[in-house]
C-alpha cells in the first residue's frame, strides 16, 4: 500500500475510513497550560492530520472541540476529513449513563457527531460524575456491569446518529470475544485501542484482529510519555533504542519516525502525543521514506530490546472484579492489561 501525506488511510469493517496517522491529545491535566491541546491540535490540522484522539477523561475535549471547529470555520477542513475520536469512561458503562456520557463530550466538543467512539477501558468503576471513586482506604470502587449491555447502548447511539463506528479499547481476546460473540450483535467493534510500539509489537492481538476485521489503533507508540504516576519506568526508553537509533540514522530520520513508521507500516494506526510544534510536525514526517523487510522484521520479530522479553509500559493489573464473566484474566504476555491514569 502506498501510503502518503494525504492519503494513508484505511477502511474499517463499518465501511468508514480512518487515518494510520492521528494525534494523540492527552497531557496530564495538572501540568498542562490551558489552551495547550486547542494550539496543538489547530496546528496538527494544518500540517496535515486529520484523526484526533481524544478523550472525556482527558479534560480538555472543549479545546480540542474548539480547535477542529475553528479549522472548519476557517476553510482548512471539512467535517467530514477529520476523524475523530472519543471515550466512553469507566463511570458510565450502565447502559443508561452511555448516551448521555456520548452527548456530553459531543456537547464539549460542539459537534454532531464523532466518527468513532470506544470503550476505554473493560471494567466500570462505581457510576457517576466522579471520574475515579475512591473508598475510604484510597482504593478505587469497581462496579460489576456487563459489557455487552454497554455494547447494545452503544449501538443505539449509532442508530441516533451520535458516532459513526464503534469500538473498544484495552480489551483481550476474551473481552473481544464476549462481544463479537453476542447474541443479536448488529455493529461490531471496528477497532482496538491498545498500547503498541516496537518494544511491544502485540502479535497475538494483531492476528486475532486480523481473523476479525479488528484494526489496531496503537496508543502510546512513542513509548508513553514517561509519566511515573503511570508507566513504569523500569523499562528502558523507546527511543534511545540502539536499534531504532541506528536504522534512524540510515534515513535521516528520528527514533520516532522510525517507530511510527514500523507501525503504520504494518497496518497499526497511531496516535502520537505531542504538544511540542517541532515534535508535531516532525512525527507526521513518516510518509518520505519506507523501512526495509529485514529491517520491519528486525524490530518486529526480534524486537529492539537486548533482551527478548517485552515490555508493556502501562500495565497496572487486573480489577478486583476479574473473577466475573465482563472481566476475564487475561491468556497471554500479549494481551492489553488494566492501566488506570490520573
Ligand atoms: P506517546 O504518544 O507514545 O508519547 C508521548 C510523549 O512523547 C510525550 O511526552 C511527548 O512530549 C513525547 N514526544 C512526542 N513526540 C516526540 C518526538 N518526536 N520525540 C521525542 N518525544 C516525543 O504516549 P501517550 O501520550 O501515552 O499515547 C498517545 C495517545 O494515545 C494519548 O495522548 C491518548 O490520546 C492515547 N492513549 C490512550 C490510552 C487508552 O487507554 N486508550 C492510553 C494511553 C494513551 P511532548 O508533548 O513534549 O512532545
């Protein structure tokens, strides 16, 4: 597939496009200036992204709403070049709380409609509009629920009009399957949003996505941004990798580029964060050059690390309600694991 610029998408099983190249939009919402997300996200238009992830829980949903809207107004784009994005959170997984959660980030965001939206996670914390119930210990209060109940709210919300697609995120093979297997299924998930990048390549996930029309959208593809309240920092940084630098040098290119480009390569969409203009920029320079064979195989199957472990930065265990049939323990080193954020 030749992938450009301004054509590097590919089709979702709902017939819908998305984007290989999108921008990620979270920043830590207590070291974030304000209008952060609003500047970046007005300048990644411009450059050339057109797929915005972004996120209820992310707290800034009116500035990346305010962003797109602008560069609608102003002629850059239409409506319906950009791809958008958003998040059902852990409180609003009752069937009854999943409309109005939808239409509240449509409401941030001042838009009809969003092109995609996905469960974040697969687990529910007690429902509500506090965003991370904590009991008195400090601990987070988990709520049973059932996913596929979420899943047909969700699907009526595509029957009103509110989303385009729907998919999930965080979810492993069982998960995807409890909904794929749904009796009376009408949308299928499209997507899974998941932590993917050379130091984990997840390709027991890809395949059974592969078997089942699932694309990877890959989260945190640079390697997270490092942040310690979530990602554990043991694990050596992305992209000071020998590998990844040499086969940079080679094109001229960054360690980023490179690990986006592994990625899309191979069919991954991704979703760098970057609040930074240069890096924004630099990160949508993927489209120039190709990586070799040898060289996709080196980092996919030999992967970068020294060792042959792999190295899953955000992993924060499993809900203590894994024991019931919404939240299976996972089978696999390759299956996507809980992560809770700030
Ligand atoms: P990431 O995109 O892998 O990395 C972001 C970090 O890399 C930031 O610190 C950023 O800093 C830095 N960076 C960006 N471009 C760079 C470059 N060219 N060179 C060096 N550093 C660079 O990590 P992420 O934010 O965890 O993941 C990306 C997006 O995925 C999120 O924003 C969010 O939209 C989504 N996500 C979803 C989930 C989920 O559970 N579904 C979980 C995590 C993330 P600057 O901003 O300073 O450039």
């Amino acid at each position: 597939m030749d992938l450009t610029a301004t054509n590097h998408s590919v089709t979702m099983s709902s017939g819908f496009k998305i984007p290989l190249m999108g921008i990620g939009t979270y920043g830590d919402p207590r070291t974030t200036p304000k209008g952060t997300a609003y500047e970046s996200v007005k300048l990644a238009i411009e450059i050339g992204y057109r797929h915005i992830d972004g996120a209820l829980v992310y707290f800034n949903e009116h500035e990346v709403g305010q962003a797109i809207r602008e560069k609608i107004a102003d002629g850059t784009v239409k409506r319906e070049d950009i791809f958008y994005c958003g998040k059902l959170w852990n409180t609003f997984h009752p069937p009854e709380l999943v409309r109005p959660a939808l239409e509240r980030t449509l409401k941030t965001l001042q838009l009809e409609y969003v092109d995609l939206y996905i469960i974040e996670l697969p687990m529910a914390f007690k429902p509500g509009d506090t965003f991370y119930p904590k009991d008195e210990n400090g601990k987070i209060v988990y709520h049973e629920t059932d996913l596929c109940a979420t899943w047909e709210a969700l699907e009526a919300c595509i029957d009103a009009g509110l989303t385009k697609s729907l998919g999930v995120s965080n979810f492993n093979k069982r998960q995807l399957e409890l909904i794929l297997n749904k009796p009376g299924l009408k949308y299928k998930p499209v997507t899974n949003q998941i932590e993917c990048h050379p130091y984990f390549t997840q390709p027991k996930m890809m395949q059974y996505c592969k078997q089942n029309d699932i694309i990877i959208v890959g989260y945190s593809p640079l390697g997270t941004s490092r942040d310690p309240s979530w990602v554990n920092l043991k694990n050596p940084p992305l992209l000071e990798d020998k590998l990844l630098v040499a086969i940079a040098k080679k094109y001229n290119k960054n360690t980023a580029q490179i690990a986006l480009r592994f990625n899309v390569q191979r069919g991954v969409v991704v979703i760098p964060k970057s609040f930074s203009p240069k890096r924004i920029k630099e990160n949508f320079e993927i489209f120039d050059f190709f990586l070799t064979d040898d060289e996709m195989r080196a980092i996919e199957v030999t992967g970068c690390l020294p060792v042959k472990s792999k190295v899953l930065y955000c992993s924060r265990g499993e809900s203590p309600t894994a024991h019931t049939c919404v939240f299976p323990a996972p089978t696999s080193n390759t299956t996507p694991q809980v992560i809770i954020k700030p």
